[in-house]
C-alpha cells in the first residue's frame, strides 16, 4: 500500500536535491529543471495525500510548496 508513496517521496527528494544544486550552480537549464521537479513534487503530493498519516500530510503540503515556486521559475 506504501510503496508507491515511498518510491514517489524517495524520487522527489532526489530531484529536490538535484534541482537546488543545479539552480546554485546557474545551470543553463534552470527552467526545464524546475519544470520537472515541478511534475515529481505533484505526484508525490496527490500520492502522499491518499494517506492519513501525519508525516504524509506534511509532505504533501511541502511538495505542494515546492511545485508551486518552482512552477514560477
């Protein structure tokens, strides 16, 4: 029941990741990096908000934080 939620919570954490360091480095591709952590922080939020629990509500309340600043990139 959790596995496709720890895989999507796992997978964003790496691109979060990824993207902040590519961001801090000026990437040329800034744009096209936020875009897709964008797309993970979404379906990691809609998968984490199937769940009551309180660290999965949390999440998904970050990751909609996240897709929405990187949305404006």
């Amino acid at each position: 029941m959790m596995t496709d939620c720890i895989q999507l919570t796992s997978e964003c954490a790496v691109i979060c990741y990824a993207a902040a360091e590519l961001m801090s480095l000026g990437s040329s591709k800034v744009k096209e990096i936020a875009k897709l952590c964008a797309i993970m922080c979404d379906a990691c939020a809609d998968e984490c908000m199937k769940h009551t629990s309180e660290h999965c509500i949390e999440c998904a309340e970050a990751c909609t934080k996240c897709a929405d600043e990187c949305e404006i990139v």
